[in-house]
C-alpha cells in the first residue's frame, strides 16, 4: 500500500502539472479554489472506486483459475472448488483501495489550489511556495533517519535474540515499518538528493560526452522539480521490483525448508527384505543420487514427552546424510534421533531393554520413530524387523519420472514379493493428509 499510494501521489502531481493551464483558466472564469480542490478529490474518489472494483474482479478471476489448477493437478490436496466471497472480500479491498487512492491525492490536489489564474503561462514551479519547497526535504531527512534507524534496531534485535528468541514478530514489524518510512523519505527528500547527484554526473557527462554531455548535464538540472519527479518514478518501479524478487526468494527457500523437514526423504522402497540386485538395480535408475538399506522395527520406547511403541530405525551414520535431508552432519550414532511426537526437545530416550541415552529432535522422521546406529541396536530386540531402501534424488531429477523408474526397476528384480511399490514426494502429497508421511511411503 506504501508503494501504491507514492505512485499514485506521484501520478496525480505529473496530472496537475499538465493541467496548470486548464486549472489557471477555471480559475479566471470565477471556479474557487475549493472547487479546483473538490474536482481533484472527485477524480481520485471516481478513479479509486472503478480500479478497486476492477482489481477485486481480476483478483477473485485469478483466485479461481488457481483453485482449478489445483483441482486438476493436485487431487486429494484440501481445497475449496470456487473463491469463497462474502461482505468483507468485497469491502474490505474497495474501501482501503479508494481511501489510499483519495488519501495519496491529497498533495496533488492541495498544488493544484495553488494555481493563480494568470498562471497559465507559468511552469508548475513557480506555483510551489517557498513554505513548501524548503519544509519538504527536512521532513523527508528525518524520516530517512528514523527510517533507518528502524532496521538497524531491527537487524540489532535480531542479531541478538537469534533463533527463537520470541522477538521474530517485533523485528519483523520494526523491519517492515523502517523500510517504508525511509522510502517516503527519500521520495521527500529526492529533490535535493537528485539535483545534486545530477551535477556531479553532469561533470563527468560534460568531459567525456563534449558538447552533447554538456547539454545533456545542463539540461538534467535546469528543472530539479521534473527531473526529481522522473527518478522518483524510476526509484519506486526499481523498489517494488527488487522488494517482490527478494519476498520470492525468500518465500522460495522457506518452502524449500518446509519442504526438507515435511519429506525429509525423497523415495523409500519397504519390504521384509531386499535383495542385493533390488539395491543395485535401483543405484542405477537416472536420477538416484545416493541409495541407504535401513533396517527397522517395532520397540517400546519411552521420553519426557510419552511412552509408545515407535518404529525403530537403523542406519549408518557416515551415510545418513546421504538420503535424509534433515540429518545433523555432526551425529555420530551415541544419541538417538526421534520424531517430533516423541521428542519435542533435546532430552533422554529410554529403550525397551532400560537403556537411557541422550536424544535429540529431528525434524523429518515419520510419526513416533526413532533413529539409532547399528551399534546401538545390536543389543536391542526389536520386533518385526524389515528392511527399506531410503533413495535420495539428484537435484534436477523428476521425482514424478524418477520414482516411475524405480517402481519398474523394483518390479523387476522382486517378482512375485512382497516389496511395497515406492512414491515420489509429489504422489504422497496427494495421499490424505491423515494418511501421509514423509518417509513412510508403503501401505
């Protein structure tokens, strides 16, 4: 909204510059200056009300095409068939559009009362009072300041409390805020910053360019209030395209996270056993990085959190990290890793046969499962023990291609057993959410 309204404000002061004229003209002919003023905030109230209305309906239009991709592509994801409408998505969007609208114009039409009728002959310029020209650049220094001094608070703040340190919402907020208020500043204050910036580009301009650079540099400065007008303009477009590049990158890389905790695995192969020509035929599928036997059964297991029968798994811990995505890089198979159900905290785990060891939470494991080195299950009875081959994909692989593949390279190698068939991420999340998993990919 803070990048719509200077936009907007800036576009209505380029429309009254153009119409000082007309505006100098209904004022000979008797129009008051209240008049000019109501005629402003008309046009703004008129122009408010039909592109709120009229991006209400592209929103609502775009809304909709969405939910039906979703439906088409992404069956079993919850998702509601038509945009849900009612009074509020209507007035909400209408009335905030036509007050930022009206509200942003103000300025504009404020210059606009300021012209005199036998001004019809004079630049835009000469209609600014000197109140206005001096009072403009010192309000928008101190914003800059403040606005500056926001983030460093906020980058300080953050420095400070780290991760979940309780703060993300304040910082977030004095982040946000001092972004804004130290754009309008600049806005304000560009027509002393752009002037000045103007003159000593226009030297270098004059000595290499000649008499054209020349020119050109006397040209660029003759009209600080024009030129000042057209690099605000550049300055927001260049603001909003870099503030949506950089929200899409981060927005990016949290889903990518999100997307590593929730299927911390990319395909898993279950059976009772695999075969050594299983293992080797599924290395050799393209698009298999790196492929780890885990073995795995059922065990009493008792935290901090509940006692419960989780699902024992048994891996290496020189190649975990390997196939799962979350594994801590420094584990060296003393502790034992649990599921967010068992483990919500670092804590100890005490095993079916009362061995107590330390144990730490790890994000991507299935429900009520747990994560332990050979030599800690050596001395454990586990009940039901299977095997599953965890497969980790190469970056740029098709999941979707890639988990065909090694359902046909299974297929092949355990013809008449019982190995379960793997998916791909994007098959599981299609499974009901009270059905799926992000290791677990057998029925």
């Amino acid at each position: 909204m803070a990048v719509a309204g200077i936009v907007i404000a800036n576009t209505f002061t380029v429309l009254v510059a153009q119409r000082t004229r007309t505006l100098a003209l209904l004022r000979c002919v008797g129009a008051t200056k209240a008049q000019v003023r109501r005629s402003v905030r008309l046009e703004a109230l008129v122009l408010g009300v039909v592109a709120s209305l009229a991006g209400i309906g592209v929103g609502l239009g775009i809304g909709q095409v969405a939910l039906s991709v979703i439906g088409r592509r992404a069956e079993g994801v919850p998702a509601p068939t038509t945009v849900p409408i009612d009074v509020a998505t209507i007035l909400v969007p209408l009335v905030v559009g036509i007050l930022v609208t009206v509200v942003s114009a103000s300025g504009a039409s404020r210059l606009a009362t300021s012209v005199a009728p036998l001004a019809a002959m004079r630049p835009v310029d000469a209609v600014v009072s000197e109140r206005s020209r001096r009072l403009r650049p010192i309000i928008g220094w101190i914003l800059t300041g403040g606005g500056l001094a926001l983030m460093v608070g906020a980058l300080a703040l953050s420095l400070a409390s780290g991760e979940g340190g309780g703060t993300f919402e304040l910082t977030l907020l004095a982040g946000v805020l001092g972004g804004i208020v130290s754009i309008v500043g600049v806005v304000m204050a560009a027509i002393t910053i752009v002037p000045a910036l103007g003159r000593v580009i226009g030297r270098l301009a004059a000595r290499v360019g000649g008499a054209p650079g020349r020119l050109a540099a006397t040209n660029a400065v003759r009209n600080p209030r024009r030129v000042t007008s057209t690099a605000t303009a550049l300055l927001v477009g260049v603001a909003l395209v870099t503030m949506m590049s950089t929200g899409a990158a981060m927005a990016r890389e949290q889903m990518g996270r999100e997307l590593d905790e929730q299927f911390a695995i990319d395909v898993v192969v279950g059976a009772d056993s695999l075969s050594p020509a299983t293992v080797d035929a599924v290395s050799d599928v393209d698009g298999v990085a790196a492929t780890l036997l885990v073995t795995g059964g059922q065990l009493d297991v008792t935290t901090p959190n509940r006692s419960a029968i989780a699902t024992v798994f048994v891996a290496d811990p020189a190649r975990i990290g390997e196939v799962l995505a979350t594994a801590p890089s420094d584990w060296d198979g003393s502790t034992v890793l649990a599921d967010g159900y068992l483990l919500d905290a670092d804590g100890p785990v005490t095993l079916a046969d009362g061995t107590s060891l330390d144990g730490a939470y790890l994000p991507g494991l299935p429900d009520y499962s747990v994560l332990v080195s050979p030599q800690v299950a050596a001395g454990l009875d586990i009940d039901s023990p299977a095997e599953s081959l965890w497969i980790a994909l190469a970056d740029g692989a098709d999941p979707v291609a890639a988990a065909s593949a090694i359902r046909d390279a299974v297929s092949e190698t355990t013809a008449g057993t019982d190995a379960a068939a793997p998916r791909s991420p994007a098959e599981r999340s299609r499974r009901p959410a009270s059905r799926r998993c992000s290791t677990r990919c057998w029925p």
